[in-house]
C-alpha cells in the first residue's frame, strides 16, 4: 500500500509522527544496534551489548524506543528475550537513507 505524499492528504498528527519516527532514527546508539540486526538476524540484549562494548542496561533503554516504534521486535526463549529488525520496510529506510548521503 503506497501512501500519496501530498501536504494537503496528511493531517499534523502524521506530520508529527513522520517527525517523531525520524528522531528515533537520529540516535548513533540506536543505528549501531539496527546496523547490527542487520548482521546478526536475531540477538539476546547480552550478546548485542558485548557486540556494541555498551551496557545491558543502556542496550535495554535503547531497545524499548526501538520497539514502541515498531522497528524491532521481540521473542522470549526460556528466560532470553531476542531481538530482531520488525520487518524489512526498516531496512529499506535505512538502505534509501544511507543511498541518499552517497555512502556504501
């Protein structure tokens, strides 16, 4: 489903929403641990913590934002929770992003 990008189709609380999305994507922690996902298709917060020489507990704060905004997702295995990309509209995003500023 193609949204119509039209100023005059979009209400302010989309206009805001796009904004707010925009600003989870404007954290340099939380692009290392997209970036990661992308690298290691599932990952418990221990494991991407060691990866990412960061702590649990800052992974955690990160991974919760990331979450509630839909672009990764979760799945419980005993008491491990592993994270994965929500869907690949994520990666295209950043893939369009990082064509956009000329890099590789």
């Amino acid at each position: 489903m193609k949204t119509e990008l039209s100023i005059d189709r979009i209400t302010e609380d989309k206009l805001y929403d796009l904004a707010e999305l925009f600003k989870v994507f404007g954290d340099s922690t939380r692009m290392r641990i997209l970036f990661h996902l992308f690298e290691t298709p599932e990952v418990n917060v221990g494991d991407l913590a060691e990866a990412l020489s960061m702590t649990v507990s800052a992974i955690s704060h990160q991974l919760k934002i990331l979450k509630q905004w839909k672009l990764v997702r979760s799945r419980r295995n005993g008491k491990q929770i592993y994270y994965s990309l929500a869907d690949e509209h994520v990666r295209l995003i950043i893939e369009m992003a990082m064509e956009h500023i000329g890099e590789d």
